[in-house]
C-alpha cells in the first residue's frame, strides 16, 4: 500500500514573517468592516428583514467599500519594506 502524504513541508510549523504581519495590520480596516457586514447580514436573516436591518446592511456596505477605497489608494512605495522603493 502506497503512503499518501504532502509533497511540501507542513507550512503552520513557523510564526509569521514581520512583513505578514504588517499585511494583515494593514488590511485590519477591512476584515473588521466585512465582519459588521457579516453580522448585519446574519442579523436581517433571523427574522423578517425591516427597514433598520436593510439600513444597517447598506451602511456596512459603504464601511466596506470605503476600506477598500483606501487601502486601494495606498502608494505602493508606502507599502515595501523599509519605505524605500
């Protein structure tokens, strides 16, 4: 019988690089927006969604959008390490 294992290293075996974390420091404006989007959606769908329900949704909406606006408007330069391009 022939072993069926990974072909690579298991990965999870090392913390993260300093520059994995300033990924995701950046990126922390959106992951927090998508969860109020996620919880006002789950909110509207335990019971028949209203007009404060849909506001909410439209509102996390705009909060998500807006994130991505400004991460997305980052120079790039801002975004090596060390500053330097």
């Amino acid at each position: 019988m022939k072993h069926i294992g990974a072909a690579q290293p298991v990965v999870t075996d090392h913390e993260p690089t300093n520059a994995e974390l300033e990924a995701i420091e950046r990126e922390m404006p959106i992951i927090r927006a998508e969860l109020d989007l996620l919880d006002a959606q789950i909110t509207a769908l335990d019971r028949v969604p209203n007009e404060l329900d849909a506001r909410r949704i439209r509102r996390a909406r705009r909060k998500v959008l807006a994130a991505r606006r400004s991460l997305a408007n980052v120079p790039v330069v801002a975004l090596l390490p060390g500053g330097a391009a």
